[in-house]
C-alpha cells in the first residue's frame, strides 16, 4: 500500500496528473516484469481513471549507417495504456544527423508519449551548431528531434527533458554545468533558450 499513500491517494484529485509512471528505465528481467506487471493492477484499482505507462526499454534493431530502426518490445508495453521512451539521440547517442535516419517501430498498438528527449546548453553560451553545450547546439538536437517525433504515426505525446535547468551534484563540468543539469529549455534565471521556441512552435504546429 505505500505506492498508494505516497502517490495515488495523494495526487489522484489533482487536475494536473494525466497519467501514473509505474517505473523509470528499468532493465528487462523476469523479477521486475512480475512485480511490475502486479504494480500496474494496483495501481488501476486505486485510480481506475487515468492511464498507465512507464519509461520503457527500447533498443535499435540495425543501425548500418543508413536508416537506424528503434524497435519498442519491451514487455511492460503488454500491460500498460501508454507507451514511454527515454531517448536522447544527438546527445548520448550520436551526433544530430543520426536522428534524421531514426525510424521508431513498436509491437504495440498503443499511443507512445516521447517522455524524455534533449542536450545540455549554458544559456548565454554560443557556437556553431555543431559545438556541444551550447544554445546553437541543442537548438539543432531539438530541430532535429521535431523532425523525427512527426515521422513517428503512433505518438501521441512529448515530454522534453527538460523545462529548467536544476540542481545535480554530479553535474561538475567547470563554467559550464557547475553543478546543475543544463538541460533545460529554461535558464536558471527564467531566461528561455534558443530550443525553446523550436519546441514551442512544434506545439503550435500540433494544435
């Protein structure tokens, strides 16, 4: 019962919840899948009005230089309303063109959300758009991503990681992280990066 007194029983009165995450890139084992797979039931019981989803594993089926497939099979997918996938292509995963040849396949027939997705930047720090940890950087990574989450049929949600930079002890690169996680499309200070508007007028595109 304590996944219903911290979070469901809390929260399930809250306008702002749209879905319940049951887990967070968890690796594919057989323990995890039984106990996952009886969270999911729990959940439902306690709050049969929203959906369930979780960020899933994924993996890429053939990368030979040329289209690079995505396959989503990770089991957890047979149990759950939604689909969710951490992916950071461009950033920990290549460089911004590997996207461009990034399909995504799923064995479910199930909405996918994109739960997170983007690259660091110091706000205030420029370069050419191929020089790391700058805004010109991680404005071509989201441009890049854009293109990619509107070739994919069965998404139906994003969740860019993500809005504000914040606090990370193990965020130590010198002038640059300084201890903080820079991946935010927001500075610390509430001044809005460059990718900011690339995603703001993906929403708009989207309406």
């Amino acid at each position: 019962m304590l996944f219903r007194s911290s979070l469901v029983g809390h929260g399930r009165h809250r306008a702002a919840i749209i879905l319940w995450s049951v887990a967070n890139e968890t690796p594919v084992l057989d323990a995890r899948n039984v106990f996952l797979k009886k969270l999911v039931a729990q959940v439902r019981v306690q709050d049969p009005t929203r959906l369930v989803t979780a960020a899933m594993m994924h993996h890429s089926e053939a990368d030979t230089g040329q289209r690079n497939q995505v396959v989503i099979d990770d089991p957890l997918g047979a149990d759950l309303d939604a689909l969710g996938c951490n992916e950071y292509l461009g950033w920990y995963d290549g460089l911004p063109e590997k996207i461009d040849r990034t399909d995504w396949k799923s064995l479910y027939n199930k909405p996918l959300v994109m739960s997170e997705f983007g690259a660091d930047a110091l706000y205030g720090r420029h370069g050419d758009a191929m020089a790391k940890f700058t805004e010109e950087y991680q404005e071509s990574v989201y441009h890049h991503q854009v293109a990619m989450l509107n070739r994919i049929p069965f998404l139906r949600g994003t969740s860019p990681w993500v809005l504000m930079d914040f606090r990370s002890p193990r965020r130590n690169l010198t002038d640059i992280q300084d201890f903080f996680n820079r991946k935010g499309l927001v500075g610390i200070h509430g001044e809005k990066k460059k990718a900011f508007f690339v995603m703001q007028e993906f929403y708009k595109s989207r309406q």
